[in-house]
C-alpha cells in the first residue's frame, strides 16, 4: 500500500504535493511538483480530478520520491486512499 506524508509547513524543492479539497459535496484534488522559493509551482495538469486520479498522478511523476498530501477544509484521509503518515518536519527549502 502507497505511503504518502503530511505536509505541515513548506514543501521542499521538487517535492510532488497533491492538494485534497472541498468543492460543493464531493473532495476533489490537485497535483503539483514544488518549486524553490518566489518561482511559481508546476501543476499537473491544471483541472480539478477526484483524489484517487490525484494520487495516481502523483505517483507517476515522483519517481520514488515521497508524496506529501494537503487536507484543507474539513477533507479528512480516507484509508483506501494508502497510508498517511502524520505531519513531521519537512527537509529546509533549497
């Protein structure tokens, strides 16, 4: 089963990072690759998509880097989703 990470502060550089959000009833999410500090993010690919394709997606552009994850709103972590490690300290920005 996929492990992905809580994202507490700042992502680092080069990061995969999806966002899960609230949009009317239904979570969607987002996927971004994070840039260094004052450059604009890359997001893939740009629409909102429910959070499996999300996770997915993101799978496919980490290359075996981890995953970190955004729960805003009220969204709250559904275990057939993978593992969520609880927040931790991310490595500094480059």
């Amino acid at each position: 089963m996929q492990s992905y990470h809580t994202l507490s502060q700042a992502p680092p550089s080069d990061a995969i990072v999806v966002r899960l959000y609230r949009s009317g009833n239904m979570v969607k999410g987002y996927v971004r690759r994070a840039t260094r500090q004052g450059e604009n993010d890359t997001i893939f690919p740009g629409e909102e998509m429910d959070p499996e394709s999300a996770l997915m997606l993101a799978r496919s552009h980490a290359e075996g880097a981890p995953i970190y994850v955004e729960l805003l709103e009220d969204v709250k972590w559904d275990d057939r989703w993978g593992l969520l490690d609880p927040p931790q300290e991310s490595p500094r920005l480059r």
